[in-house]
C-alpha cells in the first residue's frame, strides 16, 4: 500500500488531503478557507492566515487518518500556479516535512490536480474536461503525454467574472452561499435581456471582460438586477460549454467531465449534460466535495505521480507561479487509484 499527503495552498485554501492506493482511498480532507471581510483576497493577507494555520492542518489531516508522519510515503504538494506568497507557504511547509521525515517529495501542478480529481471521482478514464474556477478557465484533453489546451480565456476567468459582478453590484461577499453562488440566488425570477450583449467566443478561447463592463454599465443605467444576474450567466456558461462542444467534436472522445470550484453549479452542470447528450458522451462532474481547492486532489495526483517515479530534489522544489497545465508530463496516465 503506498500512503500519500497532499499539500494545496495556491489560492484561498490551505487544504492537506491524504490518500491511498487501497480503499477507501481517500484517507482525510482538512482544509481551511481564508475569507476576506470584504472585496478580493489579498496575496500577503493570505499568506499570513496559511502559515498560522498550517500546522493545525496537518495535525488535523494525520488524525482523520489516524496515522502519523511515519505511515506517510511521500508528500505531494501544488507548487503552482497561483498566488507566489500563498504557494511559498505550502511549498516551505512541504520542503520541512519531506527533509525532516525523510520523505520523496512529489510536485503536483493545481490545474492537472483539479483534472485527476474529476478522472477519480467520475471513473472516467479519458474525458473532455472543462475546468471553470476562480483563476481558470480551461478545456483539455490528454493528447501526446500531456493536457492539450483546447480553449481557454483570454483575460479573466469564470469564477472571477461571477464573482467581480457580484461583488460590483453589492451581492457579495460571502460569493457561495449554501452551495449556490450570489449570482445565481440573484438570477432567480430574471429572465434573458434581448439587448446586444458581447458573446466573445474567437477561435477556440473566451473573452469575459467585455460582457463584465457591458453588464455593469446597465446595471447602472437602472435594469432590473436579477434579469443582469440572468443573462450575464446564460451567455457566460453559453461560451464556455460551445468550447468545450467544438472540443468534444474535434477529439472524437466520449466523456466529458466538469471541475475546478464553478463545477459545483447547477445551471452550469444542465447546460453541459444536454451538450455531452448530443453528441453521445457520458457527462459526469467532479465530485461536489472537491470542485474547490482541496488537499484530496493533490494527493490523488501526487500518489499517480510517485508511483510513475516522479520526485523532486526539496532544494529545487521552487514555486511556479505561471505553470502551465501544458507543461506537465503525465507518465501515469490514464491511472488512478482503483482503476
Ligand atoms: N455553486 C457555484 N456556482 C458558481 N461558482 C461557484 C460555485 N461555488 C464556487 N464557485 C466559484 O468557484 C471559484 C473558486 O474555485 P476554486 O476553489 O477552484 O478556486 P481557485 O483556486 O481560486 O481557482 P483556480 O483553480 O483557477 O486557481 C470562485 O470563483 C467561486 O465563486
Ligand atoms: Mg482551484
């Protein structure tokens, strides 16, 4: 049996999953979620919450798992991309465990990780994954030993697009309430503005900040906010699924997988399962429990890389702010555990 612990702190979460090879697989899950009071998360802000909680987290995870340091095989951790004062925090927290208990240490990039975790919880082997979050917003496929880029956005991502707007207007923070978004509790009752707003599709990529300033500017001008929540989701999920269609078209393959924290929503979910529909693919989304930010999916990812032989020297485990989902090789690919 080969236990691994996964480290995650690239953004607003500092989460320490444990996992194995054997069932039940999935050992702990501690994480804790930094909270601004109000407007967006600050870099050094969350740095300072990651370190004094840290610790904590790792005790936490070790007795969910009632295990101990030295049950642990190796230590996995997401040294980017993300924000460069968060992931130092994960990153020096790693380096410390692996060197003073002796353990390989395993680089694990965030956005492959998001990927592997909907691959082990969906038990699709080979999907389209379109992944929709704070920071991201990606559609790949493996192709060639890697996750090819299918599409992505040319500015900001999904979930800051949601989460700007809803910020802008007023209705948020907290952006998620109870599992649905601000945005969405908004929307209820709105119905879709026939005025021309921009769809920004070009060649395969997106385009969000034209439609967050053209929403905005009536938002201004009086209409009724639950008809801009409305139509700001329709044409934004819009986007995102014909992308992910033209993918599915293009690769012949026959699943399609949600991930990453926006997979969690409901209308977004709908629009994808009726697109896989007709196409003939089986659509299943990550599993709601790790859609955000969490420890689990480093591990899983970590425990597919260490037993492929991936390691890192802990001296030359530097952090990447920019790594690209493209840049990573996946030896083990399609394995995840159980399969
Ligand atoms: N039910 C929901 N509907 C829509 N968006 C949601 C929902 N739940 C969470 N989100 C969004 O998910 C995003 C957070 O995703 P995640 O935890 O993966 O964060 P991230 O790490 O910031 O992003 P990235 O993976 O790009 O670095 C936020 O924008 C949040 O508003
Ligand atoms: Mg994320």
């Amino acid at each position: 049996m080969t236990i691994v612990l996964g480290i995650e702190s690239t953004a607003h979460t500092f989460g320490v999953g444990i996992v194995s090879d054997e069932p039940p697989y999935i050992l702990a899950d501690a994480r804790r979620q930094y909270v601004p009071e109000k407007g967006g998360i600050l870099p050094r802000e969350v740095a300072h919450f990651f370190s004094r909680v840290a610790g904590e987290v790792v005790g936490e995870a070790l007795s969910q798992a009632g295990l101990r340091m030295g049950d642990v095989d190796a230590i996995a951790v997401a040294l980017g991309p993300g924000m460069g004062p968060a992931l130092r925090v994960g990153a020096t927290v790693a380096r410390a465990l692996a060197l003073h208990f002796r353990k390989p240490l395993v680089p694990v990039n965030h956005a492959v990780a998001h990927i592997e975790v909907a691959r082990f919880t969906t038990g699709l082997e080979d999907p389209v994954a379109l992944y929709v979050a704070g920071g991201n917003t990606t559609v790949v496929s493996f192709q060639g030993g890697r996750y090819r880029v299918f599409g992505e956005t040319e500015d900001i991502a999904l979930g800051n697009l949601l989460d700007t707007f809803a910020r802008e207007v007023g209705i948020a923070p907290p952006y998620v309430v109870k599992g649905m978004h601000a945005v969405d509790i908004c929307a209820e009752g709105g119905s879709f503005l026939e005025e021309a707003l921009p769809y920004v599709v070009k060649g395969q990529d997106v385009s969000f900040s034209g439609l967050l300033t053209a929403v905005l500017k009536l938002y201004r001008k009086g209409y009724k906010l639950s008809d801009l929540c409305y139509t700001l989701r329709e044409i934004a999920f819009s986007m995102v699924v014909e992308v992910t269609e033209r993918c599915l078209a293009h690769t012949g393959k026959k699943a399609v997988t949600l991930t990453g924290g926006v997979a969690a929503n409901k209308v977004l979910n709908e629009k994808m399962d009726s697109m896989a529909r007709l196409h003939g693919a089986i659509y299943k989304p990550v599993d709601v429990k790790y859609s955000g930010d969490n420890g689990v999916m480093i591990a899983i990812t970590g425990l597919a890389a260490y037993k492929a032989g991936v390691t890192i020297d802990p001296r030359r485990a530097f952090i990447r702010q920019r790594w690209r989902i493209d840049e990573v090789d996946l030896p083990w690919y399609p394995w995840m555990p159980g399969r």
